[in-house]
C-alpha cells in the first residue's frame, strides 16, 4: 500500500470531522475523526522521517507557531472579539499550510536526489 495514502486518509478524516462539527450535532464523532485525521498525518510525517524521506528542519517551527496561533484563538474564542480569534485561528491554518507545502517540496526535492520520484 501507498504509503501517500495515508496522508491523503487523514486528510480526508480531518476535513470530514470539521464539516461533522460545524453542520451537525455529533461532536464526540467529529472530534474523533479529527484526530484519526491528525493521527494518519503525523504517522505519515513521522514514517518519513524514519525512512530518511524527509529532514526535519526550520518548518517544524511553522507547525509549531500555527498549533499555538490556532489553539490559542479557539482558548480566546469567548474572551476576543470574533475577528481578533478569526484571525489567531486563520493565521495558525495559514503556518500549519505553509509546513505541508514545504514539507512536501522538501521530500520531493529527496526523493528526486536519490532517483526515487
């Protein structure tokens, strides 16, 4: 089995608990889908790097600063005006992004290195 599938399963789970959260009721069943989601992905991310696929880097600090931005605009979401937590949230998604393009260039960019692409 492909090991991309893996990503693309979790990814696939993430999005689905998100649009269970915010259009129904069910949310023991949309946060466990999130974090079957996050689950998948990390266990990708950390597969590659056990293989040698990928070379942790500086980009581990983007996901880092985009789980603080994000967790700390949902912490607020009560306290903030709507657009100050938005904003947290929204920037912390955009690092979070900015991590998967460059984690997955830098793979490629390995990959291609070795004549595995």
């Amino acid at each position: 089995m492909n090991s991309k599938i893996t990503l693309f399963i979790g990814i696939l789970f993430l999005l689905a608990g998100v649009i269970l959260k915010k259009t129904t009721d069910l949310v023991f069943l949309a946060v466990s889908l999130m974090v079957v989601g996050v689950s998948l992905k990390t266990w990708y991310i950390v597969g590659k790097a056990k293989s040698g696929a990928y070379k942790p880097g500086f980009e581990l600090g983007l996901v880092a600063i985009g789980l603080l931005l994000l967790f700390t605009g949902i912490y607020f979401r009560g306290d903030l005006p709507p657009f100050h937590t938005s904003f947290l949230m929204g920037a912390g998604i955009a690092f979070k992004i900015a991590f998967v393009i460059l984690f997955i260039l830098k793979v490629k960019s390995l990959e291609k290195r070795r004549g595995t692409l």
